[in-house]
C-alpha cells in the first residue's frame, strides 16, 4: 500500500498529539519504519484481529524509537526504548493485540 493510502488516528502519549499511521496489512506491518517514514509527531500503529506475540526487528532503523505493547483495550502492557541499528529483537512480555511505534525524543 501507498505511504499516502494508510489511515490515520489521533492520539495523545505522554500529554503528547501523535497522529499515527495504522498498519493493517501483513506486508506493510512487516516493512514498518523500514519503508514508512515518521517525524516528531507522528507514529504507526500496528493492528491486529486478535493478540499476537510477533517480535520487531529494528536492526535497519537508523533512529531511537519508544515501542508500546497494548492489549485489546489499548492499555499499555509493554515499553521498549530501542537504539538505532539495534541488533536484538524487541519481544513482547506477553500477546499483544497493537503496537506503537514513535520516535525517542525523551517522551518520559
């Protein structure tokens, strides 16, 4: 799918607006920010039917990124601050049913 074809959704993180692109789709929740450009304000979010323990990858993603594991009621159940280029997958303590990924600019 075309970057300008996703939906969108707003959201507050940290008292923060994101607009945050979803990701439906298999082949583009596999590409991520690895085809998907995000800036300060913006995010992906990764939706699934049911919950799922799938890891991510970010050893090709060349900036810091906070990810965000919730459950079917999108409460947060995971955080992750992941490094550029990191080598290790990030692996969910649980199932999952979304993902949120935004970038590291010391939300905390």
């Amino acid at each position: 799918m075309n970057e300008n074809e996703l939906k969108q959704i707003n959201c507050k993180i940290n008292k923060k607006e994101y607009t945050l692109k979803v990701l439906i789709d298999k082949k583009d929740k596999t590409e991520g920010l690895k085809k998907i450009k995000i800036v300060n304000n913006e995010g992906l979010l990764f939706f699934n039917k049911e919950d799922v323990n799938f890891n991510f990858d970010f050893s090709n993603i060349p900036f810091d990124c906070i990810l965000y594991f919730l459950d079917k009621d999108c409460k947060i159940i995971d955080k992750h601050h992941v490094k550029s280029f990191q080598k290790n997958s990030c692996i969910p303590r649980k199932k999952y049913r979304y993902a949120i990924e935004i970038l590291d600019i010391n939300e905390d």
